[in-house]
C-alpha cells in the first residue's frame, strides 16, 4: 500500500447474468496515427511579455483561483475561465467552431484526433525558456511526441483506496480487491466506468487492458459476476464522502480523487496494484485560431515553472510530470493529505491507456452492460 499520511447514493441492484462467450478476432488496439502537421507553424520566438487578456476553457475544479490570480500579478494578463465537465463536451465546442478560447485543457484520450485534425497549434514549448522543466518520461505521450502542441497539466492513476482501520486483510492489487475481503464485504465502492473496472478485472485474471484474447474477456466477467454480491455501490459520484465517512471502506479511485478522501480521514491508504494499473493525464494546449497566441503561451509556460505548477497541484491534488515539483510541493504547508507521488517501482507499474480498437471497445461495452443488467 501507499499509505502518504500528510498534509447517486442508491444501492444499486445487481442481478444475476448467464454466461457468455466472449469471443474476439481483431487487433487489441487501433494504431495511433500520425499528427498531422498543424495549419500554422507559430514556434518562432518566445513572447517577451504579454498584456491583455487570455480565455481558458478548463475541466471544473482543475484550477486553483489564487493560482491564476498569481499569474495575473505575475504578467498582467487576466484569465478568464470557462468550465466543462467532460472532455467529450470540450471536443463538441471545439469542433463546431464555438469555441472562442486560447487555452484548453485535453485529456489524452481526445487529444490525438484534436491535433491531427489542425484544431490544436503546433508550440514546441521543449523550446521554451522553462520547457527544460518537463520530465524525460512525459515528452513523448503517444498522441504528442516531443511535446510539439501540449504541455503536461495533471497525472491521473486508477487504483484501490483502502480503509486500514476497518480491511484487515493485506490488499496490495487486483486481486485482492475482487476476491473482497471479508472485513469489506458489503462496504465495497466500484465507479461506473467500464475501463478502469473492466481493466483491472482483465489485469487480475492474467489479461491485458485491450487484448483481442476471447478467453481473457470470459474470465474477467466471471470475475466481475462473482464479485457482485459484495458490492455496495457502483458509482464515480461521490466516491470521496463515501471512502471519507465510511460508508465504504473499500472501493476504487482515482490518485486526486483519493487524496481528498484521506484529507478528511488518515486511516485511508492508497494502493498501486501489483499487476498494474492504467495512468492517463490532461495536457494543456493553445487552439489554432487562438485570439491571444503570445499570451497562451506566456500562461503555458508560467505553468512549466515547477513552483507555479506545484501551487495548483496542491490544491488538485494531483501530480505534474515536472522536473523539481516534489521539493516545491515540500515546501508548501499543505492542508490535509500531500499529493500522492508514487515511486519509482510503483511508476513503473503503470501502463498508458491508448484508445483500443472499435471491434474492442464494442467488446467492452457488451461486457459491460450483461455485468451491469
């Protein structure tokens, strides 16, 4: 377990499924095709200063206020900030024409097909005054190698929160969460997310996230089907006052997500599985008809300052691929539990999620929905 001490409520009703064949004869992931070459190249000189305004369309609650008023002190630029809550509604804006933003927040899954189709300008912010900044292992994500049209924003980790004081028995990965524990039977929390639980169900039974294996798909739902009795609630609202207060003392979670929880409650520890888990992030990046380019990227790269970036991470929650954050997040007086960073064996555990075929996201949606019928 990481155990870093610092700094929808309805049951739902789960029935009984016959079994299936789960039978696959495709490729396990579509490949990831090539971006292409952005309408402008705008990668010429960095902007001395800026002044003005700069417009941000930003996932809810994924910035901190004070932050942005820093920088505004810090350059004179005002933000002005838009939310969104998922990124399929920031992608609907952006590909209508609507959208009239600089900077916009991409979560990994969306950002291949912005970029490749010219939505998004090509910046090179390796270039930049702080672009040095950015960690080895975070230049090349699949959808942006060399970092050319984003710039890292959040790490996302999904894995286990685990109540010690009331799980007695050793939970350390997949399988000792799908087994339930007995002291955790009937307190046990599931998002309603078919990747990260269908996921972690293949990841238990010696499968692989996106695998064109038939049989890894029949074991995983026998799994998932054995597991249903124990199950308290299968939702990803509300999962942090549940995990927080008690009502489950077992359930998965997201890295941010979890920390809050253990703010309010020290008995809670996070857990990397040992057969691996799935990371993902959200990058930051500037759209081509951007109004305010030069001050876009002026905010870009005030946020590659690892002490800038440490100020919101520690108020998200969650960790920025940056070299010198964790000596600025040490300095911060940080309220409740400290941003979970694993370590250099937990990391390495991690698999990046890229978008598997449509023969086999249609495989998971079928599973999905005779696990949930």
């Amino acid at each position: 377990m990481n155990s870093v001490k610092t700094g929808a409520s309805l049951r739902t009703t789960l029935t009984a499924a016959a079994g299936v064949a789960l039978l696959l004869g495709t490729s396990a992931c579509s490949a990831s095709s090539a971006p292409a070459d952005s309408p402008s190249d705008t990668a010429g000189a960095f902007p001395e200063s800026g002044s003005g305004e700069l417009n941000y369309f930003n996932f809810t609650n994924l910035i901190d206020p004070e932050v942005l008023e820093k920088f505004t002190e810090d350059t004179g630029i005002t933000v002005n900030v838009d939310t969104f809550s998922s990124a399929e509604e920031m992608v609907a804006k952006v590909k209508t024409g609507s959208a009239t933003y600089d900077v916009i927040t991409l979560t990994d899954f969306v950002s291949e097909d912005l970029i490749a189709s010219g939505e998004v300008m090509q910046i090179d912010a390796t270039a930049w005054p702080n672009g040095g900044n950015i960690e080895d292992d975070a230049l090349d994500p699949y959808y942006d190698e060399g970092r050319k049209y984003t710039i890292p924003f959040s790490e996302v980790y999904n894995g286990i929160g685990v109540n010690t004081a009331e799980v007695t028995e050793p939970v350390t990965s997949w399988a000792d969460f799908f087994a339930a524990p007995a002291s955790a039977r009937g307190s046990i929390g599931m998002h309603d997310d078919q990747t990260f639980i269908i996921d972690g169900a293949l990841l238990a039974t010696g499968g692989e996230p996106c695998t064109s294996d038939g049989e890894a798909y029949q074991r995983a739902y026998d799994l998932l089907e054995s597991f249903k009795p124990n199950i308290k609630i299968i939702s990803s609202d509300g999962t942090i006052d549940r995990l927080a207060g008690e009502e489950t003392t077992l359930s998965t979670m997201w890295n941010g997500s979890f920390t809050r929880a253990q703010a309010q409650n020290p008995d809670l520890a996070y857990v990397f599985p040992t057969e691996g888990y799935l990371s993902g992030g959200n990058s930051l990046a500037i759209l081509e008809n951007a109004q305010n380019p030069d001050n876009a990227k002026i905010f870009l790269n005030w946020m590659l300052d690892p002490a800038n970036a440490a100020l919101n991470a520690n108020w998200i929650k969650y960790y920025v691929p940056l070299k010198g954050i964790e000596a600025e997040l040490d300095k911060l007086d940080a309220e409740g539990a400290a941003v979970i960073v694993p370590t250099a064996e937990e990391k390495a555990r991690g698999t990046v999620q890229v978008p598997c075929s449509a023969d086999v996201k249609e495989q998971y949606d079928k599973l999905w929905t005779m696990f949930k019928g």
